[in-house]
C-alpha cells in the first residue's frame, strides 16, 4: 500500500465549558461541534473532555447521581484524580491516573460517578476525558459489562531513543495490542512523547480518526495544535505524522465508521424513535435495576 498523508480538517479549540452534575466541568468536542456531527466521529459518538481544574477540597463527593444508559459505551480516562462509580448490575470500582473504566451499558443499566472519597476530602487536579462509544444495533441489547483496564495492564510501545510511549488502551500499535474488548474495530491510544519526539500512527482511510492534546504542542502533518485543542482529519489518506514541540500527552482514536440511523436522546443511544421510547418506557418500569444515589 501506498502512503498517503492523511489532511487536517480542522483544529478545533475548546467549546466553552458546562458542568455534568456538580464534578465535571467539561468541553463537549462532539457531536456538539458545527464541524462534527453526531456521525462525523462514528464509532465514537461523544467526547467531552474535562480540561484540567482544581477542586477544593470537599467532605461530600462531587459527581453525577444516578441515570440510566442503554446502546452504547461510555470510556472514562483519567489524567489527574479520582473517580469512583457503581452500576445497576453490581460492578463498581475506582479509576485513578493513567486508568480506564469502559463499561458496556447496551440493553441498559443505572449508573452514577463521584470524585473518590479521599481525593474529594483533599482537593486537587482533576482532568478526564468521557467518551460514548456507539453500538451495531445487532449489539446494542446484549448484555451489560464492565472492563476495569488499569495503567500497568494497557500495551506499551516504547518509541526509539527514549522519546515516550503509546499506551494502548483498545486496538493496535506496531504490533502491540491493547487489553479492551470492543464490539467493531478501533483504536484508543494515549501517545506519551518528549520534546522533539516523532512517530507516524497508520490507519485506514475510512476510518474516521481525531486527537485531543491533553498537554504539551504539537504539529500534525504540518499543522500546529496546543493542549486542549482536538485535531480532526479528513478521510482521505491513512498517515498521520507527529512531532512534539515540547512534552505532549495526545488521546489518539480512530475507527471503523458504524453506518446505520442514530436516534439518540439523553442517556439512550438508539438506531429508531421507537426504541428510544422504550428505553424510557423500560426504565420507568424498574427494567434497568436499583441503584440508590
């Protein structure tokens, strides 16, 4: 296969921040973005980063309370604190610098997400990073599940020279593949790179692919990005070259897009109307478990 440089389509500051509950202050990059609608991304229907902020110090936990999902999946990313969450179907745990929390809500479960207890009672950093990951509508009534994907068991590729690392989160790099299950193709990627540092990421063209800057500067087949910046590519070549200006932390995802309808309202990801209203009606009846907040 011929390479062929992959195009910037745009490089997408930050939107103005909302809270998600009263513990996330986040930037919703898509489907809210003019530039990205709720396909553009597909696989990946949402992103909302939360750009780093300093919570003080606080006896009750912040967070979300109880709300239900169903049809897709949501990846939590920490970058700094804690987050701790419990779901309707029992799984519950903490994820803390450097971790993953990926559950799979399809058929539908109730969930909430709070700062951890400790990191609360301290105050601190806190940076994250949500996504909702879309389903087939084959999948989207299966079971749900939950992956606990730690710091210390994600793929690591080391880059040549010690200039940083991909940690590989879903899918591949160079051979090195990532411990999540995910329904369709894709990658997840957090690219560690020191100053001066370049590699090259290979994707097919078709597959739709972005990158948050977390930290640092970059430039991106020629453009320049800084943190907090979300850079999206075009679908028209499959090479992506990167060089750290100065340290950097990128979020890289790319994907196979899912080309079916989207019905989506609230916490319910949904391919017709009608299944959106029975979602509503299933939660009403009690369908999706007991969660007290």
């Amino acid at each position: 296969m011929i390479n062929k440089i992959r195009s910037v389509e745009a490089v997408i500051a930050p939107p103005p921040p909302h809270m998600v509950g009263d513990g996330f202050r986040v930037h919703n990059f898509f489907p809210g973005s003019r530039l990205i609608d709720k396909k553009r991304m597909s696989p990946f229907f949402l992103l909302d980063y939360n750009s780093k902020i300093e919570f003080a110090p606080k006896d009750e936990p912040r967070g979300v309370g109880v709300h239900p999902h169903r049809g897709f999946e949501t990846v939590t990313i920490a970058y700094h604190g804690k987050v701790a969450h419990h779901d309707s179907a029992g799984n519950s745990g903490i994820i803390g610098e450097g971790d993953v929390q990926w559950m799979t809500a399809a058929s539908g479960l109730l969930h909430k997400e709070y700062h951890e207890k400790e990191f609360s009672r301290k105050g601190g950093l806190f940076q994250m990073v949500q996504l909702w990951v879309n389903l087939p509508a084959k999948y989207k009534m299966s079971a749900p599940k939950y992956q606990e994907i730690t710091h210390d068991s994600m793929g690591v590729y080391s880059l040549p020279g010690n200039n940083g690392v991909i940690e590989v989160i879903a899918g591949e790099y160079n051979g090195v593949k990532g411990p999540a299950s995910t329904f369709t193709p894709l990658h997840v990627y957090n690219a560690r790179l020191k100053k001066a540092a370049k590699t090259v990421f290979d994707f097919p063209a078709d597959y739709n692919t972005g990158l948050l800057v977390v930290e640092g500067n970059v430039i991106v087949n020629g453009e320049t990005a800084s943190a907090d910046h979300f850079v999206l590519f075009k679908n028209d070549g499959n090479q992506i070259n990167i060089e750290a200006t100065e340290d950097a932390v990128l979020l890289v995802l790319s994907g196979e897009p899912i080309n079916e309808p989207i019905a989506q309202y609230g916490p319910f990801l949904m391919n017709t109307w009608d299944e959106l209203e029975q979602a509503i009606q299933d939660v009403n009846a009690g369908k999706f478990g007991v969660l007290e907040d």
